[in-house]
C-alpha cells in the first residue's frame, strides 16, 4: 500500500514549476523586443549625432580652405591651409582682434552681472513676503513673451536720449550694450533661479538668523553655494546668448572697434562682390572655442541645474 501511494504521487507535476517555467518559454521574444528597441534607440542616436555635428565639420572644413568661396569646400579636409586664420588678425579693415576682446568682455560682465541680479531677486521672491510679489512673478513670466526684437525701435531711441545726458551709457557704448543685455536677461533667469531657490529648504535660513546671520550674510554664504549648479547654467546661456545676439548689437555699436563678433564677422559676406565665406568660417570657428571652454568647465553642472529649476 505504501509502495502504490507513492507511486500514485510520484506522476503528479508541481503547479509552481509550471509558472516559473512560462517566462522561460517566451524570453527569446523579450529578448528579441527588447534587441529592436536598443537598436532602434541606436539608430536615432546616430543619426541626430551625424545631423549635429555635419555643420560643426563642415565648418571646420571650410575654414582651411584657400579658395575664396564655399564651393571648394563640398569635399571635407580636401585641402588643409592656415592661410584664412592669418587673415583674421592680419586685415587692416576687420579688427577681429579687438572684435574677440569686446565680445570676451561684454559676454563676461553680462554674464556676471546677469546671475547676481538675478539671484538677488529670485532668492528675495522665494524668501521674502511682501505686497506684489505673485504680480511681479507673473509680470515676468508675461514679459518673457515677448521678444527682445520688438523692442529695437525703443531702444535706439532710449539709448539717444540717454547718450545726451550720460554719454557712457549711451548709443554707441559697450556699457550702454551691457545694460541692455542685462535688462532683457533678467525675467527669464530670475524665474528660472527662483524654482531652484524653493528647492533649497528653509530650515537653513531658520537655522542661520537663529545664529544672528543677516539676509545677506545667509544669500552669499549660504545660498550661493548651494545654488551654484543654477548659477553655472544661468551664466552658460547667458555668455551664449551675448555671443551670438546680432540685431541689437549691430543698432547700438556702429564704430568698428568697439563692435562684437557676431557684427564685425557679418562684414566679411555682407557684400556681394567681395565676399569671403572660409574666412567667416574660421572667424566663427575662433569664436565658438570660449562658447565650447565655458561648456567643459560647467559641465558637472548644467543637468544639475536645468532639471532643478525646471520642476517648479
């Protein structure tokens, strides 16, 4: 009897073996779905590489080439010569020089002068409670809706007026240019500093006025510091939008030597009969390197930052 029990139980299969050993039947389809999506994944990373950085050679190309126009550029590197860059510094007419050096300094002081006011009136939105505060937040997202083009007009005719009585900052200045970037910077970095500052907790303030710190003493020991991934961002778009900004450049600075990159460069192909595209090309080429350092030296910060200030 003991022998005909065990024999009786010895056929029957175990339910749970039966469910563990089902995913096994179908892992050669996820795996296979699983395959398609990586190389699907591949195939558009590769090709938005190829679309990205195809102008960056081409460029790069055509800045070595000797002839005079584009044409002979079609090939990439067909021909390699440094003759375009010794122009640059070598044309009496464009001053590509002094060109760098404004735009070197006009992009840094923007850039400074942009994250200080910035952050001083993001951490006073985010700290501080006072009358207006929700309409002056709302006054600066709407006025961000707008762009800083429409505005040309006025601001020639503003600059006019001012260069009568301040001729510093007036029409025709690099400080005149400098406030005119920081004005139009200010509503969209402030916003965007201001989500990074509520993440920051309070109980930091709380904890430092309990210790006698100041407002000011907790903004630029404390706060600073810890915002420093949104800072980093904020002066990274700040540098590249003063870099390449032409339209408001090329209305304020007319004198030659005080002009920007982004204005002088344009009189190498704004004529017609003596347009000369590989020097533009190399003039461009020259001018993205502090665009590109800048980036490298941030870089720890830039993901930290716009993912932080982005969520509020």
């Amino acid at each position: 009897m003991v022998a005909d029990t065990r024999t009786s139980h010895s056929p029957a299969v175990n339910p749970r073996r039966e469910r563990t050993d089902a995913p096994a039947g179908r892992g050669p389809s996820a795996r296979r779905r699983t395959t398609l999506e990586l190389t699907g994944k591949y195939v558009v990373a590769v090709v938005a590489s190829v679309i990205a950085v195809f102008p960056i050679l081409y460029i790069v190309s055509a800045s070595f080439n000797p002839n005079g126009s584009l044409v002979g550029s079609n090939s990439l590197f067909a021909s390699f010569d440094l003759g375009n860059y010794v122009e640059l510094f070598t044309s009496p007419a464009q001053p590509y020089a002094a060109w760098f050096v404004n735009t070197l300094v006009i992009g840094i002081v923007s850039s400074f002068g942009t994250v200080l006011l910035g952050a001083l009136a993001a951490y006073a939105f985010s700290r501080m409670r006072f009358s207006g505060r929700r309409l002056g937040l709302i006054t600066i997202l709407l006025v961000q809706m707008f762009p800083q083009l429409l505005a040309v007009v006025a601001i020639f005719l503003l600059m006019t007026a001012i260069g009568d009585i301040f001729p510093a900052i007036g029409l025709d200045t690099q400080l005149g240019l400098i406030l005119v970037y920081l004005g139009g910077a200010l509503g969209v970095n402030t916003y965007l500093m201001y989500g990074f500052f509520n993440t920051v907790p309070s109980s930091i303030d709380e904890a430092a006025k309990l210790d006698g710190a100041s407002h000011a003493r907790i903004f630029f020991t404390i706060i600073l510091r810890l915002a420093a991934p949104i800072l980093a961002v904020v002066g990274l778009i700040s540098f590249i939008g003063t870099v390449s900004e032409f339209v408001v450049a090329s209305v304020i600075l007319t004198d030659p030597a005080k002009q920007t990159l982004a204005v002088g460069l344009f009189q190498f192909v704004s004529q017609e009969t003596s347009s000369n595209w590989p020097v533009f090309a190399a003039g461009a080429v020259l001018a993205a390197l502090p665009v590109v350092v800048l980036f490298f030296l941030l870089q720890k910060y830039i993901v930290g930052g716009l993912t932080a200030g982005a969520v509020k």
